[in-house]
C-alpha cells in the first residue's frame, strides 16, 4: 500500500512560497522542517526543498532499507525540486546540487550528521566550474563533499595510527605547494585531491565512491537516518530526556553557496543576544564561506555588524527578517543563513538556545512589550537552567592571575584540574574529580567529556561554534577562541602569558567574562538580578503547592529564606550535634553504660539545641519549622581510627577496650536498617524528651519576642502505627509539661515522615496519629528499591546505560513504583484524616519532573536543598499550569 493514501504521507515540499508543511509539523518534519516550510509559507527566501517525515526514520531503522513508497515519493519531491530551482540533479552543464540535513523535534546541535553539495560527480563538477566561473571554488566543493560524504556514509576517516586520513591528504598537498588554505590549492590539485579521498574510501571500504547522484541521494537519506542513533546523540538525549523513539527528519534543500567570492558568505545569528538576552541581534559572519566554516569554528568569524559594511543589502534585509521571525513565533530565534551573490537566504531558524539569564531577561522583556503573557513566560523557562542563575562566580575582591581571555561563550565560573581529551574528562569525572576540559575547538565526539566536565575551554571558535552552543544548553561555564594560547594535547600541556599548564594543574575559568585563570580563584554566589525576582514573583501567583527547604543552621535557614522558602521542610537535627566540641558531649552520651549517665550527657546538649532552634524559628520569621527527630545509626557519631579511638577513651577517661566495646557493640550489618529512625527514641526515650524539650523551650523564647513560630515535630522511619503512637505520645506529654511550665500557648505539629514501604501501606493507620506526613523520598526509594542509596552508584549508572531505568531513581522519582506508594500512602492517609497536610523532604523535592507528579498526586509543599528552592518554585508553578504534561 502506498504510503500516501490514509494520509501517510512521507515527503513533505517547500519552495517559492508554497510548503505542504508548517510550524506546527514538528513531531513528523522536525524543527527544521517545519520551519522551513513555515518560513516559505510566510515569503521569507529560503532554498527550495522537501522534508522527509521522522516516521520514516523510524522505519529505516527497523527495515535496515528505504521503503519502495519512500523512493517513489522521494523521485516525485526530486522532480519538483528540479522545476522550482531551475536546474537538473546530475546535469553536466548546470547541476542542482542538495543538502541533505537532520533534524528532530527537538534541537540536538550538531549531534547527528548533515552533507552538502551532494550530487557533485566528475561530470556535474566540471558544470559547476564552468557556471560559476570558478573551478577553485567548484573543485573545493567537490573535495569538501568527498570528505563530507566518506565521514558521514561510509565512517571513513581516523585511520589505526588514530590520524585522520582525509586530513593527512589535504595537508601534505598543501605542505608540497606551500600554501596554507585547501581553496588556494590549484583546481587540478583539487580534482587530484578528490581521486585521492575517493581512494581512501575504496582501501578502507571496498566501496566505489558513487558516481550517480541519485545513489548518492539514498545512500545520504539512510546515513542521516542512522545517525539518529550514533553514539553521541543517544548521550544527548539522555541528558535531556528526548525519548529515543522519535527518529530525525531528513531536509533536502537546494544548495545556495557563500563561497562564491566576497559579496558572498554565511552566517549565524540570533534574534536577541543569548548570553545577556538584551534586545539587540547578534551574531556572526564570516564572507566567502560555507556555513559548516561558522559553525566548525575552523576559522574566526567577524561580528554580525560587519555584514552591514560589506553586503548593506543583504544585511538590512536580514535584520528585517529576524525581527518579523521573532514577532511570528513570539520567542527569540537562532537563525542560519547565507548569502549567495549578493541574495540572502534562509536557511534555517529555530527558537534559540539561551543562558539562564538571558531566559529570564528574555521573557520578561517579552511580556512588557506585550509580545507573550506572564503565563506563558512562566513556562517558557525549564527549570533546571535556573541553576546557572544560582551558581558561583569568581571573588571580585579576589586578586587572580589571568593567563589568556577568551569569548565568554557560557557564564558561572568553575575550578578544575586541566585535562585535554573527552576520554580523560569523562573518567575523572566519574570518579568524582573536578575537571577543565581544554581543547583546541570541541567536535560533538567530545560530548561525553563535555557533560563530566566543570567547564570547557578552547583556543579557537567564535560564540556559536560547537563548544559554545552545546555548553551554554548544559548551562556550563565555557571559554572559547582563547587565541594566546598554545594547546598541545599530544605533550598535554597548554601555554599563555610565559605560564606552562599541565595535565592536572588547577585553572580556574571565568565563563561570563572568558577569563583564563591560574590556580583556585574563590568562588561567590550570585545575584540573580530584577527580572529573576519578577519571574519568581510571576511563578508564585501561579503555583498551587508550597515549597521549602531542608535547612539545619540558623544560617541555611536565612538562605533559604533569601530563596524564597516558605518554611522548613526539614531540618535534620543530628547535623548540629557534629558542629565544634558538641561531638563529645554526643559521644558522652552514647558512651554512657546507664540512664543517668545518657541523662547528664543531654542535660549539656539542650541548651546548644535550644539555641540553634530558636535560631532557626528567628530566621522563618512565622513560617512552619518542621524538625526531625535524630534518625542515623549512633555508630555514625563514633570514630573510626584507632587514633581516634584512642584520643576519645583518654578524654571520657575510660579504658580503650571499654569504648572499643561500645563500638564493636554498635556495629551493624545493615546499619541503615538497622537501629536508627524512631527505633532510637522508643529505646532511648530520654533522646525524644531532651530534643522536644529544646524545640517548645525555643518556641517559647521567640515567640516571647513577638515572632510567631510554628514548630512541627517529626519522627523518623516509622514502620508501624504503635512506633509513632510511642513516640507521639512522649513527645506531646513532653511539648504540653513545657508550655504549661512557661505558661504559654504554642500550637506545634507532630507528624511523621513515611520512608518505609509499610507506612505507606499502612497510611491510614498511622494517619490516625499523624498530623502531617512529610515523604522521605530517598529512604522511601533505597527501601521499596531495595536499593542501598550509599552503593548503588557503582551499578546504576549502568542501569541507565543499558536503558534497563530511564533515570537514577535517586535523582528523578520513580512514577510507577515508589511514586504509586506516594500516591496511595496520600491517599489513605487523607481518607482517615482529611486535615492531613503532606509534603515531600527528599532529594526529588526540588527535581522538576519529581515536583510535576508530585502536584498530580496532590502534595501540599515539596522541601529540598536552598539552591534548588527557586527550581522548585518555578517547577511547582509549570505543574499548577499543566505545562509539563505528567508521565503516567
Ligand atoms: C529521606 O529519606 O528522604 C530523607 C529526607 O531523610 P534522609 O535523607 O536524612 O535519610
Ligand atoms: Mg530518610
């Protein structure tokens, strides 16, 4: 059955102002695609061509073939595009020749491949020579299509000894004719060039370069389509979640060539500037080049401006273009063009990649001009990017020593041991070491080592090549075109300024301002800015659930504040008992053999308790303080170093069998199921009194200073309604004595955390003694997982590697499992008591697609880490607004 009838058609045209597509074809044509077709439909010049819908990837990949429909649909678009550019494929006297590109729904720069000037042979290049009127340009884009085709088609290219041979060919050419560029070899020596490269394919291969430009054609569609699946777009879409079954468009468009003399050239630029998001275009150009030339970063490309001076034309047309782009799809463009004998084309526009700044700037500055709606500038922002507001840069006050600068290609600034290949970035990260990934200009190969990198650096490129499009999308701090520097991978060692860096030297790189910098600068927080605070302020009118944070010192506290935090989602006590010389008197207390001693121990303990409590009930200002009652296992309190051990006995006075025996004692196979959570206070009581005790006595002393406090007392990993039962029972016994000594009226919470399959089991039980539930995602997930949250990073990523999870269920909660145990523990627990207030205090509260489930299940507030408040802030507002769709 053809592939057209029932509405599936595969093959899609656009050229001289007619497209069968358009914007809203992504899914099936690709970004580019669909925005080819668009920009055509809205008279805006772009080359003649047809898209080939993804579907059919999927296909080809599965088939391993092209469908016969697919050829015979693929011919008709052919002909078509023959009659709208005015040229014949395979013509000896004036060739049309093609790009062929890939492009999915969503954007992956430079991931998968792309061929130009296909259709070039023997014949047709002696016709583009002689119609050009320039055989040095048309044997250049002849040997330029070899090397293109033999990469992308048949893998040809780093040979055993690991030198490229396309490369090796071109340079000893030129190294014999003494000239620096392949363009001013002589057009013989380019046609000896082309037989040159077409035999390396045949030594490597065994295959005939194609002669015939309709083999070339299949053989590049099924190449594009391949390249779907290549190894550095599988790691792409991993790391932003871009399902694998979604497969690339392939675009055919005519070619248009910058590099036919200097009122020729091409360009990339964006419709506001993606680093700062201030309302200017910006870009760059380079004359006389393809656009590969720009986006290789091969050579150095000149501002946008100097378009204006060369080709003014051209230039004002273009600026007119860009404008009415963004005014058509309401958002900023990146957009590629080329300029061919003084006539501009479009070649491509997509909604551009930005820095978290310019983001924000971006939608804001679009809502006063009335462009989008604060809705809509709500959503426009992944949450995620936001991290890249938060994040550290260099000390101003801080006196550095700058070896090189470079472009500022991707802000924040980052310290790292230098290492000079992705292979060796990517180990070390892995093993847990901060590294600088520096390279004379990245390749989409780097990627992985890019992604294990703290930042990138390199000597050549401008702002949009490969190192800077893809670190700016990861939100990475990256310096590009650091010119005065010398990278010599091979003795891995880079030079600048008379300084020598080596393999595991500290550099610091300083990527809003493109500085190099020797050594470990000191790092400070950001500001965020004006239009980060009316963003926020935006998100929160729209946001249905509350967000706080997990804080444990008065200081994180004022942070968390600062961020935003409506209250403390949890505040784990036992940190505070590791601060100073508290540690002794903790030890003291688990040394001790009786209940007095243990008492004596806590007497010490409440007043430093006391006061950090009352710190942090000072610090919320009348906002809920959720503390939890001590959970780890006590040996984590204990030393483990026999000097240690030593220097503990002669300061409690004890004999060191005596404390050895108290820590042999303590030991446990599995500590984390072991004695810890509210199995501590059901056996030592006195802990759960002496912390209650802190907590109502704070209480009580700020809200003597007229500050409201609203303490919520929390027990941990409780199995079993009688465990809670227990340990409420001590605890509001405890909080009621206190507040009838001081005579005061505190009203306090006592809730319970749910970290153990069998609290959610049994909600409804234990909501009968519960006033809130707060879930602790990463022991819920280590426990219904049975999954050790400490080890489980030795085979995980592997899980993720081999597709067995679709993401650390650490990092991102697991829907169906542990998130159903959510889902029914809410539900059971409201049904016995619907006051239940319920919230979320593990790591997933300030993960984006963790907050999303979380609205849909109905949590009331979600608690994470300070620095991802503001995430969570935005991610809550998305869900409230349905702009992130939950996965069910
Ligand atoms: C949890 O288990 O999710 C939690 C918040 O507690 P902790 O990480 O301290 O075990
Ligand atoms: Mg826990």
């Amino acid at each position: 059955m053809s592939e057209r009838t029932n509405g599936n058609k595969a093959v899609f045209s656009f050229g001289n102002g007619h497209a069968d597509g358009h914007a809203g074809m992504s899914d099936i044509l690709g970004g580019k695609g669909a925005n080819v077709a668009e920009m055509t439909r809205m008279g805006i010049p772009v080359p003649p061509g047809f898209t080939i819908s993804a579907k059919m990837c999927q296909r080809y990949l599965q088939e391993g073939d092209i469908p016969a429909s697919l050829r015979e649909e693929v011919t008709a678009a052919m002909s078509g595009l023959e009659e709208a550019s005015g040229r014949r494929f395979g013509d000896a006297d004036d060739p049309l020749l093609v790009s062929v590109r890939s492009g999915g729904k969503f954007s992956m720069p430079g991931m998968m491949d792309t061929i130009l000037n296909l259709g070039l042979t023997d014949e047709t290049a002696k016709g583009l020579a002689r119609q050009s009127n320039n055989p040095s340009f048309a044997y250049d884009s002849y040997r330029r299509f070899v090397e293109m085709y033999g990469r992308v088609v048949y893998g040809v290219g780093a040979s055993a000894d690991g030198v490229d041979q396309f490369e090796r060919a071109l340079h000893e050419l030129q190294k014999t004719r003494d000239v620096s560029r392949a363009i001013d070899l002589s057009p013989a020596d380019l046609l000896s060039l082309v037989r040159d490269y077409k035999e390396i394919v045949w030594r490597v291969t065994g295959s005939r370069f194609p002669d015939d430009p309709r083999e070339q054609l299949w053989g590049a569609i099924g190449a594009v389509f391949t390249s779907w699946n290549n190894q550095r777009a599988v790691n792409y879409r991993r790391l932003n979640a871009i399902p694998n079954d979604l497969g690339t468009a392939v675009t055919v468009m005519a070619m248009v060539f910058g590099n036919l003399g200097e009122d020729s050239g091409s360009g990339v630029a964006f419709s506001r500037d993606p680093s700062t998001g201030e309302k200017r275009l910006f870009g760059e150009f380079l004359a006389n080049a393809q656009g590969e030339d720009v986006v290789a970063g091969t050579r150095d490309p000149e501002p946008l401006e100097s378009m204006g001076k060369r080709l003014p034309d051209a230039y004002a047309e273009f600026k007119r273009t860009a404008a009415l782009l963004e005014n058509h799809y309401r958002d900023m463009q990146d957009l590629e063009f080329t300029v061919e004998r003084g006539k501009l084309y479009l070649l491509q526009t997509r909604t551009g990649k930005r820095t978290a700044r310019a983001a924000v700037r971006v939608a804001v500055e679009m809502v006063a001009e009335g462009a989008i709606d604060r809705r809509t500038a709500v959503t426009r922002i992944d949450p995620n990017q936001l991290n890249q507001l938060l994040h550290p840069t260099i000390d101003s006050a801080a006196h550095v020593d700058v070896i090189a600068r470079g472009l500022p290609a991707s802000p924040g600034a980052a310290v790292g041991k230098v290492v000079f290949d992705a292979e060796t970035a990517a180990e070390r990260g892995a093993a847990g070491e901060h590294v600088i990934l520096v390279r004379r200009e990245t390749s989409p190969d780097d990627f992985h080592g890019m992604v294990a990198a703290q930042a990138i650096l390199t000597a050549r490129g401008g702002m949009t090549s490969h190192a800077a499009v893809v670190a700016r999308g990861m939100g990475k701090c990256c310096v590009v075109g650091a010119r005065e520097l010398d990278v010599d991978p091979v003795r891995r060692l880079f030079s600048g300024n008379g300084v020598t860096i080596r393999e595991g030297d500290w550099v610091t790189l300083d990527g809003s301002e493109g500085r190099v910098i020797q050594g470990r600068a000191p790092l400070t927080l950001p500001e965020p800015g004006a239009e980060f605070d009316t963003l926020m302020s935006w998100a929160d009118e729209f946001r249905a659930m509350g967000v706080r944070a997990n804080a444990d010192t008065p200081e994180d506290a004022a942070q968390a504040r600062s961020f935003g935090a409506e209250g403390i989602g949890l505040c784990r006590t036992e940190h505070m008992f590791f601060e100073g010389d508290r540690i002794h008197t903790m030890r003291e207390m688990i040394l001790a053999t009786d209940l007095a001693g243990r008492r004596r121990a806590l007497v010490q303990l409440l007043p430093m308790q006391r006061s950090d409590f009352a710190g942090i009930f000072r610090a919320m200002n009348g906002f809920p303080v959720t503390i939890r009652l001590l959970d780890p296992p006590l040996h984590e309190f204990l030393p483990r170093d026999p000097a240690e051990v030593d220097r503990l006995a002669e300061l409690m006075d004890l004999p060191v069998t005596a404390v050895q025996r108290v820590i042999d004692g303590l030991t446990e196979a599995n500590p984390m199921l072991g004695h810890r959570g509210c199995r501590l206070g059901i056996l030592y009581p006195e802990i759960t009194e002496m912390q209650v005790h802190a907590i109502i006595e704070a209480a009580c002393e700020v809200a003597a200073e007229g500050i409201r406090v609203i303490p919520e007392i929390m027990v941990p990993l409780v199995a079993h309604v009688e465990e809670l039962r227990q340990q409420a029972t001590i605890v509001r016994q405890t909080a009621d004595r206190i507040l009838t000594e001081r005579k005061a009226q505190i009203p306090y919470l006592v809730g319970t955390m749910i970290e153990l399959p069998r609290a959610a089991l049994t909600a409804d039980e234990i909501a009968k003694v519960a006033d809130f539930f707060s879930f602790g995602t990463n022991d819920l997930t280590q426990t219904t997982y049975g999954l050790s949250r400490d080890d489980a990073g030795r085979f995980l990523p592997y899980y993720m590697d081999s597709g067995i999870l679709p993401a650390d269920p650490f990092q991102t909660i697991d829907q169906d499992g542990v998130g159903k145990l959510i889902e029914m523990g809410t539900r059971l627990g409201r049904r016995r008591n619907p006051k239940l207030k319920v919230g979320v205090c593990g790591e997933h509260g300030g993960d984006p697609a963790s907050v999303d489930f979380f609205q849909h299940v109905g949590i009331n507030y979600v608690s994470c880490s300070s620095f991802r408040v503001p995430i969570a802030r935005l991610a809550a507002a998305q869900a409230s607004l349905g702009a992130r769709a939950p996965t069910d």
